[in-house]
C-alpha cells in the first residue's frame, strides 16, 4: 500500500510579522539570506524535495503573511497542511505570546480531522541577535509551553546563519509523514443494507 501514498506534504508556516517565516523558508530551499525585509503578501510558496526511507517527497512549504489583514485568506492556504510550523523570534515576548493564537487560529482554519495530534513544530528564530543578550524568551520558557501544548517539538533557530534549519525541517517532515491518514491509503469496500459486499470502489475513493 506504500506505493499509493500521496508525494506531496503540505507544511503551513504562522507567526507574527517580522519574526523571520520567509527567511526561514528562503534560507532551508535556497541556503539565502536577505537582509531585504519584505512582508509577506497574501501568501506564497516554495518546494523542495526531501528524500525519507528511500522514498522521495516534495515538501510545499507555504508562507503566509502575519498581518490581520491578510488572514481572511487562510481558510484556502491552511486545508489539506500536514504539518504546521509556528514561529516566533527569541528577542520579542508578544511574538511568543502569540503562538497559542496562531495554534488555535490553524486548528480553527485547517479543522483537521484529528486536532489533538495534529503535528505543530515551533521555531524560536533570530538567536543570532546581538550575540543572544537581546533575547527576552528563555529556551525553558518556550519548552514549558511546547510541553503544555502536547509535547510539540521545539527549535532555536538563525535563518541569517542558517543555524538548526536543516534540523528543524527534517523534524517537519518527518511530523507531515506521521499525518498521512491512512483512509487515503485504504479504501474499503461498500457494503449495503442486505449485508452484500460489493466489489466496486466507493464514489471519490482516489486510490
């Protein structure tokens, strides 16, 4: 049944404006850094490709804007993800503090099928920053969160330096493969009211 499984992994990023989602993105496809600060329109994407035992998937990682304005345009963005990346930056508390909005807001968006193991990782990005004396959120802080929340994988990151991204989405990946249902790897037969099985496929089974 292997071989029926779909090869794409959808990965949504969320966090504040400013704390680095496109950076992050741009620097795990591309190995780029830009000094350039450019928000975020509406959304955009990248795709990379990512091999996991032996097979290989293509990893859409989509990056959504992180102002308000923009978030009336998530529904689309956020259905069908397989993993969801929150990201926050080490040196400003509100963009930490906004984390479980942005959880909720996803989970609200998304409304995957099984929300209490819906896979999150959270990135804490910008540790570079004046050499780590202008953070203002403790690794112990962000981990107490992590941990309330369900265990949810936690990363400090440096999109600049590129420090702990390969790891971080490896660890993503690994999550969105996790989320494969497996209803979408196996379809059963119907069976109707006289107890017959049928043999026939079920209408929108794509397998």
């Amino acid at each position: 049944m292997a071989s029926r499984r779909r090869m794409l992994l959808k990965v949504i990023i969320l966090g504040d404006s400013g704390v680095g989602k496109t950076s992050l993105m741009n620097q795990y496809v591309n190995r780029k850094f830009s000094n350039q600060y450019k928000a975020t329109i509406g959304a955009d994407f990248l795709t990379k490709e990512v091999q996991f035992e032996d097979r290989l998937f293509t990893m859409q990682i989509w990056d959504t804007a992180g102002q308000e304005r923009f978030q009336s345009l998530g529904v689309a963005f956020y259905r069908g993800a397989d993993c969801c990346v929150l990201v926050y930056d080490v040196n400003v508390m509100k963009s930490f503090e906004s984390l479980g909005n942005w959880r909720e807001e996803f989970l609200i968006q998304a409304s995957p099928s099984d929300p209490e193991n819906f896979p999150f990782v959270v990135l804490g990005n910008k540790v570079d920053v004046d050499g780590g004396h202008g953070r203002v959120v403790s690794k112990k802080k962000a981990k107490a969160w992590c941990a309330s929340k369900g265990n949810i994988p936690y990363y400090e990151t440096s999109a600049k330096e590129g420090t702990n991204v390969e790891a971080a989405f490896q660890c993503i990946a690994t999550n969105a493969l996790k989320n494969e249902p497996e209803e979408e790897t196996y379809c059963p037969e119907t069976i109707d009211v006289s107890g017959e099985s049928h043999q026939h496929r079920p209408y929108g089974c794509e397998c």
